[in-house]
C-alpha cells in the first residue's frame, strides 16, 4: 500500500510521515541522536559513540539502502517506513538548511527479513532529550499505530525496550503494547549491564 502524505504538514510541530527526499537528513539525525547515547548517565540505545564514526562512503550507503526500503511495498521483505518530527521552534527553511533537516524525533517500522514474518513489523522511537516530556512520543505511537491498523497484511507490532527505561515502557503499556520476555544482560553499553523487555501489539 502507498503512503499517504496527503493532509499531513510537513512544516508543523506534528510527526509526519518520512519522504525519500528527506532521507539524508533522517540519516544524520539519527546518527546525532545516537551519538548523545550514555550523556549524563542515560543510555537508551545498544551502541556506543566510536561505534557511529564511519566514511562518507558508507554514509551515502546508508542513505541508498533506505531509500530503497521507503519504496519497498509491504508484501516484499524488508520494507521501511518512519514517522518523524521537526523542531518546532524553527522555520521550515532554517530546518532545511541543517545537515538533520531539524529533526528532533523519529519511529521507523521494519517489515519482516522473511515471506513466513511479513504478517509482523519492529518498531524502534527515538526523541531528542530536549524534546522529551512534551507528548510528542505518544504522537508518533498512536500515528504509527493507527497506520499499521490499516495495513491488512500486518498482525502483529513488535518492540524491544531496555528495562530501566521507565518513561517508554509507560508509553508502549498505555498504547496496549504487553510484555513477552525479558533478557537479562542482553547488552552492555558504556560498562553498564542491561536488560531488555520484548513486547508485542497484537492489531487484529
């Protein structure tokens, strides 16, 4: 199924679908908010800041790849989708003008790596700290979902969560997400030994 973008204003403070277009800025922005991992003691992603310095070359390599992805449909593997949302303290053209397109938030959906999972799609958000707090989370999971909702082919909404990220099990509980299992020491970032939460949305 396409994308609806019709009725949605990029412009505004409100998530708005992901345009292929856009996809160099939502690289670098989620490359910037990766980098903030672990600052003042919070770590809310598997990796590390050194993890994210890589050339040019593979840069442009990670914006083809979902370049392709947005495009893929969703009956074929490995599709893409994101939701995203710009500053809105800043003028379209100064957000246009930044290297992250002023993005300060993002939930992308991933179809399934087989034909036997496509019934089934992950879900990984990320905010800015600055922009937390603020309702723009349960902008983008209420969108997302009520957008998955309307894929027939899709059952189920997948999600794993690190355990003592309190505030994002709180969001994913009050969308109707339930707890499935839980790894203990299933990472280790920046020497601190964490677990992780899978949890499912089940749409129909």
């Amino acid at each position: 199924m396409t994308l609806n973008l019709q009725s949605v204003d990029p412009s505004g403070p409100c998530p708005h679908w992901l345009h292929p277009a856009e996809t160099s800025a939502f690289v670098e922005h989620v490359r910037r908010h990766l980098r903030g991992n672990g600052a003042h003691g919070v770590v809310y992603a598997p990796v590390e800041a050194w993890e994210l310095d890589e050339p040019e070359r593979v840069h442009r390599r990670r914006v083809q790849a979902w370049r392709r992805a947005l495009k893929t449909p969703l009956h074929r593997t490995n599709w893409r989708r994101a939701l995203v949302v710009r500053d809105p303290g800043l003028l379209l053209a100064e957000a246009q003008a930044r290297p992250d397109g002023g993005l300060v938030g993002h939930l992308d959906l991933r179809g399934g790596e087989t034909p036997a999972d496509l019934h089934r799609c992950t879900l990984a958000m990320g905010l800015e700290p600055a922009f937390r707090g603020r309702g723009l989370g349960r902008l983008l999971l209420l969108e997302a979902v009520r957008w998955a909702r309307a894929q027939p082919g899709l059952a189920w909404v997948d999600l794993s969560v690190f355990s003592h990220n309190h505030a994002a099990l709180h969001l994913y509980r009050r969308a109707g997400f339930v707890e499935v299992g839980r790894v203990a020491d299933r990472f280790r970032v920046l020497g601190a030994e964490i677990d992780d939460v899978g949890m499912v949305l089940r749409l129909r």
